[in-house]
C-alpha cells in the first residue's frame, strides 16, 4: 500500500506523500497550526492559574461578588464560557481561512483522479 491510496476501484493512486509536500498543504497546515497552538496554549495558561488559584488562593477565591456567588465561582463557569468562544472562533477561523485552501486542494485532486479516469478508459 505505501504512501498512496486508492480513490475508487479503477482510478490512479493518490500520492499523499507527495500532496502533504505541496505548497498548498504546507500553507494549510501553518493555518491550522498558527491557531490552534497559541489558543491552546493560551486556554491551557487560563485553567492551570484557575486551579492553582482554586488549591493555593481560597482567601482569594471566596471572595463575595454578589450575594453568595464568589470569585472561584465565577471563574469556574467561566471556563465553560471560555470553551464555547474558542469553539465558536475556530469553527469561524475554519470555515473562513482554512475551509477554501482545504477545497482548493480537493479540487485539484479530484480533478486528477477525473483525468487519470478518462485516460484509463480510452
């Protein structure tokens, strides 16, 4: 089997190798990349000081905001608020930035398993 892959039965292989060495791939790849690290990264940073401040700061952390509700409270859900925004802006960051480099690379090979096709059947 090796790198590539066959499309459907009577079609050429697909050399993925070679596609994930193409400019195009590369560029994907850095788009997905160059979100997903630092957002990952940042989110990680906001849980560990939410837990280290939950263990080390409980003056800190029961500190009343309204009524019964406290600052560790507070920050708890907003770890759930937290999620929800980067899912959101990564659904958003994908389907604008990284969905059409993704359908151009698609496209392409699509269209050269299509002419592999033709070539096959003449």
């Amino acid at each position: 089997m090796g790198n590539s892959a066959q499309a459907s039965p009577g079609s050429p292989d697909v050399d993925f190798a070679q596609v994930q060495e193409s400019e195009e791939f590369k560029d994907l790849r850095k788009s997905h990349r160059s979100f997903v690290f630092p957002v990952a990264l940042g989110f990680l940073l906001w849980y560990f000081a939410y837990v280290l401040l939950a263990a080390y700061a409980h003056d800190f952390m029961s500190i009343k905001v309204w009524g019964s509700i406290n600052i560790g409270l507070v920050m708890g859900l907003l770890q759930f608020v937290t999620t929800f925004g980067i899912t959101t802006w990564y659904v958003h960051y994908a389907n604008s930035r990284m969905d059409p480099k993704a359908a151009k690379i698609r496209t392409r090979l699509e269209s050269q398993i299509s002419a592999g096709s033709a070539t096959e059947g003449v």
